[in-house]
C-alpha cells in the first residue's frame, strides 16, 4: 500500500520533530550495514553519519538536473542536517528553494476546516510511504538466512523505485492556462530522497490539561517499543516540478490524492514480480485485495499485527519492563506518562533501544504461536516458462475481471484510475513484467469489454475528455440498459390500472388503530393506495411508515388480496410485520424473488408487494423485481428515502424513478413523529438537512455529545458506561429500551466486550462457558468467549435442532439471548420467548466453514436502520472518518426520547493532524478541540451520490454538442474575418503582449519621470538641457532583464519573450507613427494590444540578450548602461560560450558546449537556445 502526507515549509527549528522520526533507527547497526553490502549501498563516512538512525538517501530515478536544483548531491547519503533543511522547506545546502512561491509560508482561503479561518499552508514536500504487505514483512523477519532476508528487503526497494517512476510519469505535469482548467500540459521531473524502515510502532493518546489555558487536551505519542515487523520506505518528495523547459512548478497535490490505491496497487504488483524472480510463490488476498506470500499463513500476519491496534496496552507492556505495574501506569499523571515517553524515546532514537527491530523477540512469538516455519518461502523447482506480453495481458485480464466486476457491482460509473487500479490487482495475480503491462490491461478492457453481473458488456467512456485518469468517468453498456429498462418497466407499471383504495376508509382504519394519519401521512397513504400498479413515497426517518402501511394492508386484506412484506435485509423485512403482514409473508428482497422463480403462483394480479427501505435497493435488484411484477401483474409499493443509509449495490434507485414518474408522483413525508419532544424533532431535521454545524451545537448544549478525552479503549469504555447510566436509570421501566450502533463491525464488537462487562458486574451475565473462534460476514475472525446470558447475532437463517415447522430462530441480523451454553452447541431464547438448541454447526457459514456470530448488544449504523428505540447511542471509538451524512442521519434518529453521540477526541485529533501538512503550527488547547468537532461536522456533512449510467451519457452528450457549436462558431468568425481581408485574431499573442505591457509599464513611467525631473533642475540651474537620450522599449527591457538572468532571478527563456514582446510593440509604435495619417493605411493598422505583421527575427534578439548578459557579468550595470553597448549583435566574441570560455568559468550546460573553429559562424535556433538554456543561472559572487 503507499500512504502521502504533505509537509509545510516551518522551517528547519520546526521540521526537527520530523527529521528526527524519519532518522530514527528501527534496525540494530550491524543488520544495517549487512543491507548496505548486500543491496551495494554507499555508505556516509563517520563524520557526515552523526545524527543518522536511518540512512536518506537520493533515488536512482531522481533526475541529476532536479538533483543539481535540489541542491542535492546524488553520489552519497544526505546528512542529517542537508535532510533538515529539505523538511524545512530548503534547498539541502540551505539556500532558497526555486520557485516563485518559495518565500510564503501561507495561502489565504476561504476554506474552513482545522486551520485558521480563511488560511491554509503552503506544501513544501510530499511523504510518500510505500509498505509492504505483512506476509512479506513477516517472510524478511523469519527468514533463516541472511541472503534471502535482504533479497526480500532488495525486492521491496527496487519495487519502490520503480513505482517512483510511475508516480513521477503521472504526477510530474505543469499546467498553463486558467489555473487547474488550462488545457496545455507539459512534462517534467521531480525530486525523491528515501528512508527505510523496518517496524511499525504503535501509539497512545494521553490526555491532560493544556498548561496555559487549562483546556483538556489529547495529545498523540509513540511507545518505544519494537513493533512489529513492517518493511516501508518514506520517500520524501520536495514541491518541485522541473518542466522541461526549464520552469520550476509547484506539484499539483490533487493528481497524488485521487490516486493513492492505484499507486499501492502498481508497487504490490511489481513486488510481486521481484518475489516471484526470487522464487516465492505470490497470489492476491481475495478479502483484501493485496498481496500475499502462500507461504505465510493468515493467522501469522495478524499475530503480528495486533501490537499497532493497541497502542495502550504497548505502553502498558513497556511500563511493566520498566519496573511499573499496570495500576502504577494507570495511577500516574499525564505530564508523568509523556515525560517518560519522551525520555525513552530519545535515548533510543540512534542508539540501542527498546524500538529496534528484535528478531528474537519476534522468534520466541512465533514459537508460542506454533507455527513450523522452514525459514524460507522460496518454492524449489525449475522456474516459471517466459510469457509473451499478450499472455501476460490476458493473465492480468484473467485477474482482474473480478476486481473491477466487484466495483461495477456497487457503482454505475467508476473512473479511469478504479481501471487501472483493477489492471494493477489483476497483475498482482498474474504476473508484471514492465509497467507496459498496465497499459496494455486497460487497452484491452477498453477494446474487448469487461464482465458485469456474469456476462460481458462494452465499456462507455468519452475518449479525449481529460489527460487525468482520475477524471475520465468510465460507465458501461450493461449499467445504461439496466437503467433504461428499470425506467421503461416503472413507468408502464405506474399506467397500469389497479383497483384503488378509498381515501375515507384509510382515514377510517388509522383511526380505529388509534394512529390518526397526518396530512403528510394520508397524501402518501392515498398515492400508495391509488388506482394503479405502481407507486412511490419517500419517507424519512422516524415519519411513521407503519402508521402509513397499516391501514393500507387492512385495506387491501378486507379485500381479500395477499401482501407480502420485503425489505433489503430480513430484520428490516420482519418489522413489516408490525404494519399488519403476516409473518409467513415477510422475506428478504433475496428469498422473495427466489419464490417468485420457484412458487409464480403465489403472486398473482390480486397481491402486493410493499418493499421497505428503498434507498438500501440497487438497480439490478429493483430491475429484478420490477420484471417479475411485469410477468406476474403483482401491484408494487416501494417506501424509502435517499437521505439514509445507501444502497451497497450500483445505482441511484431513487433518482432514477423520480426521473421516470416525475417527482410530482413522489410525495414526500418528511416530518418526523418519532421523537417525543419537539426540540428532538427539530434536532433530526437539521441532521437531515445537512446542517450539521447546528444539529453539533444543539447536541453539545443539550449534553448528548462528547469526544472522550484519550484514544480509542477511552472511548469505548465511556460508551458502555453510558449505556450501563442510561440503562440503571430507568430500570423501573422494563420496557424501556437502549440502543448502541458503530460504524464497523470491529467497532461494534469493541463496544460489547465492554458492555459485556457492565452487563456483568450488574448480575446480568454469567462466567465465560466456553471461548470459540467466530467471524463477521466480511470474514475477518476474532475469540468470541460465551456465557449465560449473552446476546448474540446472528449473520445468517438459523434453525434449532430437531423436526417440526416452526424451527427458525432468527434470521440475519437477528439478536438471541444465550440461556444455556453446551458443550455441543447454545441454547437461545428469542424475543418473543421461543427456545430452541442450535448445534455449532447450525452458525457456520456454507461456503467457509467459519462459525458466523457477535455480540448482539452492538450494531453497525447500516443494520440499525429500521430500528426503534427510546434511547440510542452512536458509538465512534475509531473517529468520525467513515461516518457520512447519511450514516450520521440514521445514528442521531433511532430514538424516541435521546440520543447520544460519544467519539474519541484522540482518534479525531489524529485526523486533523493527518489532514494538516507536518511543520503546520500545532493546535493546543481550545483550538484543538475547536478543530476536532470541525472535523466531525467535517466528515458528518458529506454526501456522497451515486452517479447513474444515463446522467454520465446525458452529460457526454452535452459536452459533445458544447463543443461541436463552438467549434462552428469559430470557424464562423474565422471565415468572416478572411472574406474581409482581415487578419486571423491571436488571442494566445495578445494576452502575452498585454502581460508584458503591464509589467513594464511601471517602470517606463519612472524612468521618464526621473528623465524629466533631471531635466527641469538643469534648466533651474542655468544650464542648456541634454537631449533626452531616444531608448527604445526593446534595448530598455535589454537592460532590465539581462542582471536578473545572471543573478538566477529570472529563466533565460522568460527573459527571451520578454525581450520579443517588447521589440514588437516598438514595432507597432513605428508603424503608428509612420502610416497613421494615411487613412487607407488606417484600415490595416493592428490594433491597440493586437499583432503585428512583421515579427522580430528570434535569433537576433537572442544574441542580444547574450551580449547584455555577457555585458554584465563583465563589468557590472555600469558597462550594460554604457553608450552603444549593445550595438553589436554579430561579434564571435560576444557569444556567452567564448565569453565563459574566456572567463575561465563553468556555468550550466552552454559553458559545455564543443570548441568551434575560429571564424566559424555560429548559428542556432530559437529551439536549440531554449533546450541549452539552464533554468536560471547561478548567482553572481559579490563585488
């Protein structure tokens, strides 16, 4: 994987924290200079190596004219100091980076987020970390020789190397033009320096109060202690873009960030080309999508990996090898904990300490752990016969159909990076020779199509639309019929005639059921009950759907028609039954169209079907069920809302219904009457609506949120606790219920164990029975210990031990209380008190094997929708990061009476800290949890919307016929101007010359201010006025420009055009004045600003411009500005490589330039001056 954070130009004082982490050593000495013999490294001499823990060291693809900008000698290791400067914002030797920014520090923005308002940092460099994935760093560790060990450490660098090239091919780009918008690109090179590591240190976050203002504050350090094993190199990349030309650019951040799993995917695949030329046999890990060595078992990698989880428990283990009991580092004070912290880290920051990389330590855990290791993943045998390039594409295509297919499964339109991502994962599998093979993969995903839900389908995209593969939107032929079908079928669906449901008899039934219907409520029960076979409402949360359904479904069963109940998942199908469905009639969406394969005449012209939480609904699942209601003639009713919990699967349902029966045929219900209070009301509504600065105050001043002081165990224990307050203090009420939801299925599997706990120590929960090894549906394993009186749940249909109908206990996402734990199996009572023996393998998955359970006292946000409780909790131990509007809608509105908010303050600082560049000024105190709850408002607010097939060719087509009548309209003017004997407008000319003038013309007005004040005081004084001296613009800009190239303050080629535009306007000026009586002339004048027909010959002017700059390096301004200095042009002597010659100095590739014959003319182009021009020229030594 390959992670970026930038860097802001503080200064060497500030970069020091920095520097000295990226200098840590994390290997013992000796095992570093065995990687130096054996990767053939050059290594510092002992006087440049003080202060090195780890060793900076340029990369072999770093150009050596970037190198020689940099200020960076390429030859040898940088030192600590030249590092320093570099974080710093400098050059290595200390002198100013290139630039014309180079000297800010600040933009100001009108972006808000955890920097000042109004004002963001100024990058100075890039940190491009590239990790190895864990089998790979566990086979270096465990490797029983040290040839492999640093064969496995050279295949990393050397995949990290050629990914550098990758990166800089795709990112190394200036553009001209309007800002981002110009359309011309060109190429260029950029600067990389690295550092290997080889462990990763856990953190802790310890809270105390802010020695100045007293504010509470989390504050983020590392514990120094070895880690675990984790080869990755930090590659520093300073702002600079070297174009070709000659421009030193500023890097376009937003070509990295769009980017960052396609570049990890490109450096696992030639990774993986390295491991297999060693020999080792590499496959991708289908849950996550990297790669991974056969030879090490998954199990292994995540022992080795639990170390970072925890960052506490780490200080914990350390304190207690320090002579500190766990209850003595519980008991000290903060500024106690981070003294020490500090005092360890830095006596073992370059010397032997507890944070080095111990290979023993690492042994004696894999002892422990079992596992027999030969001590090699090298698989023996002959090696793998040669591929031809169309074999390796076709391996990759092979690989790489379920990747992208699984990502055309949840979206309709991906991008050009989402192809190349796939190809690279595809490679990973397949094998990678060159990074040709990229290309060739999407070439011929482009040409012969992909493959989509099982068949093959043509990929969509507008060729030309942007250079940038993270811009190019790629959809596909499947994705634009299955949506056009889903609109043709909802609409002949709507027109079909049904028999309607009476809007008096509806008021009737909600009022026998003592839920009187809302205005909102009845226009929505009237459009679901009208007269057709089709219908749609939108429906927020807490609204009242059942209040909407019931006397719908008593309506349509007095009738004596069937309804069947449907909802994505089966707890939400379940609670359909509320509204009056039977329960025999209530299914997942899944099993429902199953049985309508199976059973057809189970539905029939005189059933409904009502599908709840439409938003969860893909296309290809509604499509599914719109051609069954086509088939069979069933009547459909579909309720949801898009302002919740997404659908997983590709489309924008709701979107594209509304575009087929027009958003006047929707009716919305959007008041809530869930919760009791008014206040509360108000309060979901702002959630809703996306004003989530508002919703944040209001929960803040009502006390039902907080950001727990400390990490991510603070956090969690103050959300059980909270759910044990809430809990005891209405325990006289037994049907008084409280809720918790998480945003992951770890995060909510934390959050049990502690309530577990507090469950405990109030006499609700029994001792641990029996510990076995459970998963999650994403496969992701853990111990689950069980006792009498847990809740479980359930990931799949379960079914007790015995005969009978009525077996099923619970379905997926139901939760079961545990009465009885058996050696065999659990005894589980249900809800509504059914009982029954389910035998473990009764849990196990049918594909996998795995036992498939969790805690049931916590729920992740997506399965809590639908729920209601009179209390809830949103518990967000892990931060706010994956918590979107929609997310965040649901967690704050599963209530009746309260809901709460708890988040980590740690968890939350560490994002802002992400966020921000490194050197940026750090936040303290107030500020710091100012910016905390900015980023959870932040991360609440946003919305992210699932683009649809026909919008994406809706908008080529408009982009298409833009362009096709601005083209006709310049051709129009360009004819017009031609038939008139006009001369074709340059605008590109004109801006140029109009920037100029602009520059230039402050000057030219003081020089002719001073011109005329010596004047009038020599008049004053009696004597006869000098005769102005007559200067044209063009020898005048001569003389500007000329010290500012020899000084290294201006390009050689900037001055060039300078020069060129100004001898054009003197040109204009002479024809003005020459033929500006005559009034046919007149018709033929250019105009103000415009061209001029007669350009100045390019190589004289920069012969010119030669002489000045030679001029000046001779004799200072006092010989440019002596008379007729610049009179001769044509002289051999005036040409800057004689004059440099004869000078006896070396300056930039000109002063290289072969020996000519005497008298031998010497001629160039305007193309040869700008490819030998340096970029600027070295400064002049003072006089």
């Amino acid at each position: 994987m390959m992670t970026f954070r930038a860097g802001a130009p503080g200064g060497v004082a500030q970069a020091a924290a920095y520097t000295a982490h990226l200098l840590e050593r994390t290997i013992d000495p000796a095992q570093q200079a065995l990687a130096d013999y054996y990767g053939r490294e050059s290594s510092l001499d002992p006087e440049r190596s003080e202060g090195l823990g780890s060793t900076p060291r340029p990369s072999p693809v770093m150009a050596p004219e970037v190198a020689r900008a940099l200020g960076i000698d390429a030859s040898r290791p940088l030192t600590a100091a030249e590092l320093g400067n570099i974080l710093g914002g400098l050059r290595a030797d200390g002198r100013a980076m290139p630039g014309h920014q180079r000297d800010l520090r600040a933009y100001r923005s009108r972006a808000d987020g955890a920097d000042a308002p109004g004002e963001r940092s100024r990058i100075a460099w890039i940190d491009l970390t590239f990790s190895a994935p864990k089998s790979v760093s566990v086979a270096w560790m465990a490797a029983a020789t040290e040839a492999e060990r640093q064969s496995i450490h050279q295949a990393h660098k050397d995949a990290v190397q050629e990914a550098l090239g990758y990166v800089e091919q795709e990112v190394a780009r200036a553009t001209f033009g309007h800002g981002r918008s110009g359309q011309a690109e060109e190429t260029g090179r950029l600067g990389f320096v690295s550092i290997d590591h080889f462990t990763s240190r856990p953190t802790v976050e310890i809270s105390r109060a802010d020695p100045t203002t007293g504010v509470q504050a989390t504050e983020i350090y590392s514990v120094p202690v070895a880690g675990d094993p984790q080869l990755h190199s930090h590659t520093i990349v300073p702002n600079l873009v070297l174009t070709r030309s000659g421009r030193a650019m500023s890097i376009d951040t937003t070509r990295i960030a769009g980017r960052v799993h396609e570049f990890g995917a490109v450096y696992q695949a030639l990774l993986g080309r390295n491991l297999r030329r060693l020999g080792m046999a590499v496959e991708l890990d289908e849950r996550t999508q990297a790669l991974r060595l056969a030879a090490i078992p998954e199990e292994i990698c995540q022992a080795f990996s639990k170390r970072t989880v925890n960052g506490e428990r780490s200080a914990e283990a350390w304190a207690r090898r320090h002579g500190y009991s766990a209850e003595a580092w519980a008991g000290m004070r903060p500024e106690q904990r981070v003294a020490m912290l500090k005092a360890a880290i830095k006596e073992g920051r370059f010397g032997k300490g507890d944070d080095l990389a111990d290979r023993a330590a690492w042994r004696a855990q894999i002892a422990e752990l079992g596992w027999q290791y030969s001590g090699s993943a090298v698989r023996m045998g002959p090696p793998a016969p040669e591929r031809s390039p169309r074999q390796r594409a076709e391996d990759a295509l092979a690989g790489a159909a379920p990747v992208l297919e699984g990502m055309l499964a949840q979206r309709a339109v991906v991008t050009g990076s989402d192809l190349r991502l796939a190809a690279a994962r595809g490679l990973i599998a397949g094998g990678m020779e060159t990074l040709e093979d990229l290309s060739a993969v999407t070439r011929a995903m482009a040409r012969d199509g992909v493959r989509q839900d099982g068949q093959q389908t043509a990929l969509l995209f507008r060729p030309g639309a942007s250079s940038r593969p993270e811009r190019v939107r790629v959809t596909t032929a499947l994705h634009r019929d299955q949506e056009a079908e889903l609109i043709a079928l909802a609409r002949t669906a709507q027109a079909q005639p049904d028999a309607a449901l009476a809007p008096a008899r509806l008021v009737q039934a909600a009022a026998a059921r003592g839920t009187p219907l809302t205005n909102e409520q009845l226009h929505a029960a009237e459009a679901l009950g009208a007269g057709n076979k089709f219908a749609v409402v939108i429906g927020g949360a807490g609204v009242g759907k059942t209040t909407i359904l019931a006397p719908l479904v008593e309506g349509w069963s007095g009738r004596g028609r069937e309804v069947w109940g449907t909802a994505l998942a089966w707890r939400q199908a379940n609670a359909l039954q509320e509204a009056g469905i039977s329960g025999a009639r209530t299914l997942a969406l899944e099993p429902l169209l199953d049985r309508m394969q199976r059973r057809p005449q189970d539905f029939g012209p005189r059933s409904v079907v009502a599908l709840d939480e439409l938003g969860q609904i893909g296309t290809r699942q509604l499509l599914q069920l719109l051609r069954q209601q086509a088939q069979l003639g069933f009547k459909l009713v579909a309720v949801g809302d898009d302002r919740q919990c997404q659908a997983i699967e590709a489309g924008p349902t709701i979107a594209l219904l509304r575009q087929a029966l027009g958003p006047e045929a929707i009716p919305e219900v959007l008041s809530t009457v869930r919760q009791a209070t008014e206040r509360e009301r108000a309060i979901v509504g702002m959630f809703r609506d996306g004003r989530i600065g508002e919703a944040l105050a209001a929960k803040r001043a009502e006390g039902q949120a907080e950001l727990v002081q400390g990490g991510y165990e603070a956090a969690v224990r103050r959300a059980a606790a909270l759910w044990g307050e809430r809990v005891a203090a209405n325990q006289q009420d037994p049907r008084y219920s409280v809720t918790v939801s998480a945003p992951t299925n770890q995060d909510a599997l934390a959050v049990s164990r502690a309530i577990r706990e507090v469950r405990r120590a109030s006499g609700q929960l029994g001792p641990d029975r029996v510990t076995i090894e459970a998963s999650d549906a994403t496969g992701a394993s853990y111990p689950l210990p069980l006792a009498e009186g847990d809740r479980v749940r359930l990931f799949q249909r379960t079914s007790r031990a015995g005969a009978g109908r009525d077996t099923m206990m619970g379905e997926n996402g139901s939760v079961l209380t545990v009465k009885e734990v058996r050696e065999g199996g659990l005894l589980l009572t249900t809800r509504d008190g059914k009982e029954g023996f389910v035998p473990w393998k009764g849990f196990r998955d049918r594909r996998s094997g795995q036992i498939r359970l969790a805690y049931g006292d916590v729920l992740t946000i997506n399965t809590a929708q639908g729920i209601t409780s009179d209390e809830h909790i949103l518990a967000m131990p892990a931060g706010s990061r994956g918590v979107t509007l929609y997310a965040a809608h649901v967690g704050a509105s599963r209530h009746r009476v309260a809901s709460h908010i708890v988040g980590s303050l740690g968890a939350e600082a560490r994002e802002v800290e992400d966020r921000r560049p490194v050197n940026a000024p750090k936040l303290t105190g107030q500020a710091a949890l100012d910016a905390a709850w900015a980023n959870v408002e932040r991360n609440f607010g946003r919305a992210p919307v699932k683009d649809s097939a026909l919008a994406l060719l809706r908008r080529f087509q408009d982009l298409s016929q833009k362009a096709r009548d601005t083209f006709q309209e310049g051709m129009r003017r360009r004819q017009t101007r031609q038939k008139a004997d006009l001369p074709e407008t340059r605008l590109v000319q004109r801006a140029r010359e109009n920037r100029q003038a602009k520059t230039l013309a402050p000057v030219v007005r003081q020089m002719s201010l001073n011109l005329e004040v010596q004047g009038r005081a020599a008049e004053r004084l009696g004597a006869a006025p000098r005769p102005r001296p007559r200067i044209s613009l063009e020898a005048l800009t001569l003389r500007l420009v000329a010290p500012q190239v020899a000084e290294g303050r201006m390009s050689y080629s900037t001055a060039l055009d300078e020069v060129m535009l100004s001898a054009v306007d003197d040109r204009r000026v002479r024809v003005l004045r020459d033929y500006a009586w005559n009034p046919v002339h007149q018709m033929h004048l250019p105009k103000p600003g415009g061209p001029v027909h007669a350009e100045p010959d390019q190589d004289a002017i920069a012969r010119k411009l030669d002489q000045a700059i030679a001029s000046y390096d001779a004799g200072g301004p006092a010989a440019l500005w002596a008379p007729n200095v610049l009179r001769s042009t044509r002289s051999h002597s005036a040409h800057p490589d004689h004059i440099r010659r004869d000078q006896g100095a070396s300056k930039g590739p000109m002063a290289q330039a072969p020996l000519r014959r005497a008298g031998e003319r010497v001629k160039r182009s305007s193309a040869e001056l700008a490819a030998n021009t340096p970029r600027s020229r070295a400064p002049r030594r003072s006089r």
